[in-house]
C-alpha cells in the first residue's frame, strides 16, 4: 500500500501528514505534526527570510524527514506558501529543502504554490467528510501570511469536490500582527488599523468570490482551531473534539474579542494555545470577525463549522491520485 507524505510550510507553522489510501477513497492518518517556525519572521517589511527563521525551518525539517524515512514513505510532495511567495532569498530555502528532502525521495524539492492552488489544495482538504448536501462551501483557511477564500461544492470522494471561485488575500495573523498590533495588548487606534488593513485586504476577494452563496463555512488552519477549542471550552487542545464541531457567532464574538483585548500573558494561560499562536492570534481574532460581520450579513450565516483537516489533506490526496 502506497505511503505518502505532505508537508506544508506556510509564514508561521511547518506540518506534516503522514498517511496511506482508505478503503473509501479518503485517507488513513499515520502521522501529524506541527511546528511553529515563523519562517515569515519580518518578510512584509524586509521582503526576505531571516537567517534564524530558515534555521529554524531546517530543523523542524530535519526531523521531519527522520519520521517519514521511519515509516516508510514511497511519495512526498512539500509545498510552500505566503512568505515564500514574498521572499526576495528563497533560494536558500530551496537549498535547504531540496538536501533535506532528497533523503526520502531522490529529486524532491519544495515547490512554492500559487494562491490559487493553495485554496484548491485547502478546499479539496476540508470538505471530504461533509454531506454535499450542505453546500455550497466556503472554505476559510486563515494562515499567517495569506487568507484563502473557497467557494465550491463536495462530492465526498477524493478529487471530486468542485471549486467554484477562489482568491488569496495577502491578510494573515503574522502578517496584521507585524503590521498594525504592536503594543500587548492593543491599542484601540491598532486595532482600528488593523480593521481598515482586513478591509483593504478583503475587498477583492469579495469581488472574486460571491460569499453570499455561502450554505455553510468552513474554516481550516490554526487559528480557526484555537478559535474553536476555547468556544468548546476545552482545557486542553483536542483534535478530536474540534474537527467539525460548530461554533455560534454569538460565542466565536466573544471568544474573538476576548483574545483581542487579552494581554500574551493571559492567552499564553489558555489551555488549549500553542504558544506559537499567543502573539498573532489577536490579529487571527480581528480577521475572523470580519469575515463572520460578512457573512451574516451577504448570505444569513450564524455559524462557523471548523476542521482539522485542510491543504495537507488536499496534498496528500493529490499524491494518491
């Protein structure tokens, strides 16, 4: 049976999946991971990598071809997203990467993927398990550099969901934090900064994807996980719990606007925050209520279901075929 590996390195974490073909045509997990890198550490202002986050990449990087040589892998396929795309030196990513990844399967390097693929990859990822009957879908993948707005329809097997509009907007939780929320916690004049750059960021995305189709949204990544632990209430982070659980709008507000106005102090004594997440997630916070502000309001959503499975799956189904 065919092994394969997806990884995803985007402008804050670096995850892997592990993974081989089910009997139904979606995927058997093997292994996760998730590493908080921050290889975007300091690309919207300078436009390249700092040496200490390419480092750091490596690293996580390393261990994780360690895994995927453990375990058998036959197929690999990394790919990388926002802050890449923005790197005036990714040359010397793909140094690293290629050496690296060429351990498991001769000639594999790193790709860098467009908005456009990164949203299909994240659609195709999300909605596997869901009834097509609750569609369409928009997929939210709110990343640290990058916001991916999916509209489309599932079919419930591999490959077979339907992408209807896409567009990636250049507004992630690193990103907006860099950006506009500079002191802990912000301040209301940040805050209001932050607010008119989502909207700047947002607009064409609104042109390009028609929201008010919207049957049902879906958010994927980090932030909207988190976002959903602490609505559930959990004391601890459970993948389990969250993926596909559903989240009011009423309590995702609340939730929003707690972390927004919370110091990195108290979001770091959240039981369910990774601590790579307790300085961004504020401006993870403020994209999200936006989004939820427009879709109440252009199709009548008053509710966020989340998943825990998003681009890596997307990948990951690609390399099955």
């Amino acid at each position: 049976m065919t092994r394969v590996a997806a990884v995803d390195c985007g402008t804050n974490s670096i995850r892997l999946l592990v993974a081989e073909p089910a009997t139904d045509s979606g995927l058997v997990d093997i292994h996760r991971e998730m590493r908080v890198v921050r290889l975007g550490q300091g690309v919207d202002a300078t436009g390249l990598f700092a040496d200490e986050a390419i480092e750091r990449t490596r690293s996580a990087l390393a261990d994780y071809v360690e895994t995927m040589k453990s375990l058998g892998v036959q197929r690999v396929r990394m790919v990388a997203t926002s802050a890449t795309r923005d790197a005036g030196n990714r040359d010397d990513f793909f140094t690293m990467t290629a050496e690296l990844l060429g351990q498991v399967v001769s000639g594999t390097v790193a790709e860098v993927i467009t908005g456009d693929e990164e949203a299909r990859l994240s659609f195709l990822g999300a909605v596997g398990e869901l009834d097509p009957a609750d569609g369409p879908f928009l997929v939210t993948d709110l990343g640290g550099g990058s916001t991916e707005l999916v509209l489309g329809h599932g079919a419930g097997a591999r490959s077979a969901a339907v992408v209807d509009a896409a567009y990636s907007a250049n507004i992630g939780c690193v990103r907006l934090t860099e950006r506009c929320l500079h002191s802990d916690p912000p301040t209301e004049s940040e805050i209001s900064a932050g607010r008119e750059f989502i909207a700047e960021r947002l607009a064409p995305a609104l042109a390009a994807v028609a929201v008010d189709r919207t049957a049902t949204w879906v958010g994927v990544a980090g932030t909207m996980t988190t976002l959903a632990a602490l609505g559930l209430g959990m004391d601890t982070y459970d993948a389990q719990r969250i993926h596909l659980s559903r989240i009011g709008f009423d309590r995702l507000r609340e939730v929003c606007h707690s972390l927004i106005e919370m110091t990195r102090v108290d979001r770091a004594a959240l039981g369910p925050m990774h601590s790579g997440r307790v300085d961004v997630i504020g401006g993870g916070s403020l994209v999200t209520l936006e989004l939820a502000t427009i879709l109440a309001e252009r199709a009548g959503i008053d509710s966020l279901v989340v998943s825990e499975h998003d681009i890596l799956d997307g990948i990951a189904l690609g390399l099955l075929g």
